[in-house]
C-alpha cells in the first residue's frame, strides 16, 4: 500500500497554499501483485485552513516517510512488461516467473499477502525476472500457456520457453518447493540444450565436409537423432535428412547401409519421394545386397548429373 498523493498537493502544502484538495488518501499501488484492489470512490478531503511553513514541511516530511515505508513493507517488486522481462533475462541468464493474477482473485491476494512474504520464499523469488499479468487483460498470453485458473505460475528459460508452470493457492512451503525443484530441472534442461546447440554445430560441419568420411559420419548422426527421445535432436535430424533428399541424394544413399532398421526405412522413404517409384532399393534386403544396390544408384546419379551439366554447356 502506499499514500498516492497528487504532486500538486504537495506542492501546495509547501508553498501554504490556503486551500488545498487531496485525493486518494489513501490509494491503493498501482502495481500487479499488490495487495489491494483499487476501490470505486477513493477518499477525498479539503482543507480550508491556514498552515504555518513548519507545519507545512512537517507534514509533507510525514507523507513522503508514510510512502517510503509502505513501499518497502510491500517485499518482492513485480513488473508488468514481459517483454522487457525476456530482453533481461537474456543478458542476465536468470529465468522468468510469470504471475497470472487478477483484481477480483481473492486467494491471488493471499499468495502476496502470506506465501510471498515467507523468507524462503522471497529467496527463492529473488532468483527470477518477476512478472505479474491481469489474465483479464492477457487472454492471448494465458491461452498460450494453457492457463485457465488463477493464481497461475509460468516458469520461463532465458531464452523464453516454457519450462514449468503451477495453478492454485499455495502454503509457503509446497510453493517454495515447486519454486526450487523447477529452477533446478530448468538448470538441468538449459545445460542439454547448451550441448544440443554445440553437437548440432558439429553435425552441420561433418555434412558440409569436404571428407566424404565425415559427411558420412554427419549422416548417420542425423540418423540416430531422428529416434531420440528430444523433440530437439528429432527435429533437427529429420530436418537435416529432408534437405539431403532434396540437394543430395547420393549422400543419402549412404544412409540405407545404416545398421538400424528404421534408419534405412526413413531413407529409402525419403529417396522414393525424391526420385520416384523407380527408386527400389529394399531396406530390409541383407546388407550385401544393398551395398550393390547403393553402388549402382550412386552411378546411375552421377551420370545423370553429369549429363545435366554437359547438356548445359552447350
């Protein structure tokens, strides 16, 4: 809570102006996540009294001591600029705690009130970029986020992706529990998605070697990451088998000798759509047999090319 007092006000107390109106005394802070509501007719006054210069800085000492307590009873800040938020927590590294709350939510004002204010709690809170959002007036971020109830919390990575998120009212020490188990998954998912962005720099350099041992290499990692449990490493491998298809299917080829069974299915499938219902290398045939099989299409390819390339000579 803190004492809104207009600036006019002040300044007529100070320069002992006869007359003088205040309003909002005392107002509620117009900051997401405080703890009161704004009502619909805030008190007002006049004061019709002269006032000696004493009296006067006395009382404007007063209000702004009544203000600058009230804030810093108030605890953690939160902002309300989640864009703002992401830019800092970029730099920062430091993750970012979505508060979906609402004027109207009577355990939201709990949580501030009671769960907020437990010292290990505002420990753990002091770890993260805080935001606070009216879900009236964010329904497209809510919806994002699958948020439907409130008091809601999202976990954010620094780079903005969602790592954990709660609904309802909770005691300090289930919340702070939440807040501590999360942060560390989230430690754990940003230390895998740091090795990811490193092997993925490593997979593109052995596909755009200029070795045709290490491209190979590249191929089959691609291969293996096409079956991994990350939606990351899938994602990329079979991005990376796509753009082969397409560019290089020679190169592909080399992937129906891959020791995998599904392996050599993903790429027979992706050569048939490349090259058509002519293309008929098995992957299920013994590995002898694909060998020759590759050999021979790898031949017929290149000449195929190199027809292309003299034709556009001339």
């Amino acid at each position: 809570m803190t004492n809104n007092f207009h600036c006019e006000s002040v300044l007529a107390l100070m320069q002992g102006t006869a007359e003088t109106r205040i309003s909002q005394i005392p107002g509620p802070r117009d900051v997401p996540g405080s703890q009161l509501v704004r009502t619909a007719s805030p008190l007002a006054f006049t004061m019709a009294i002269p006032v000696s210069a004493p009296v006067r800085l006395l009382f404007a000492l007063m209000i702004c001591f009544s203000s600058f307590s009230a804030r810093a009873e108030d605890g953690l800040a939160w902002g309300s600029d989640l864009t703002n938020a992401l830019q800092v927590a970029k730099t920062s590294k430091r993750p970012v705690l979505i508060q979906f709350t609402a004027p109207w939510c009577p355990y939201c004002r709990q949580m501030e009130s009671k769960t907020f204010k437990d010292p290990a709690v505002a420990g753990s809170l002091e770890q993260f970029e805080r935001v606070a959002v009216n879900i009236d007036q964010n329904a497209a971020l809510a919806a994002q986020h699958a948020v439907h109830g409130i008091p809601a919390f999202v976990m954010l990575d620094p780079e903005g992706d969602e790592a954990a998120k709660t609904t309802g009212f909770m005691e300090a020490e289930p919340f702070n529990k939440w807040l501590t188990e999360s942060m560390t998954n989230l430690t754990v998912s940003t230390a895998q998605k740091e090795e990811f962005q490193s092997q993925s720099r490593e997979l593109e350099a052995a596909l755009t070697s200029a070795d045709s041992a290490a491209r190979v290499k590249g191929l089959d990692m691609a291969l293996d990451w096409c079956d991994r449990r990350e939606k990351l490493y899938r994602s990329f491998g079979r991005e990376k088998l796509e753009a082969l298809a397409k560019a290089e299917p020679q190169l592909l080829l080399d992937g129906l000798k891959h020791p995998g069974l599904m392996a050599r299915i993903r790429v027979a499938n992706l050569l048939r759509e490349k090259l058509g219902e002519e293309f008929n290398i098995d992957p299920w045939e013994k590995a002898g047999v694909r060998e020759t099989a590759v050999q021979a299409w790898k031949a017929k390819l290149a000449a195929k090319a190199d027809a292309g390339s003299k034709s556009n000579k001339r």
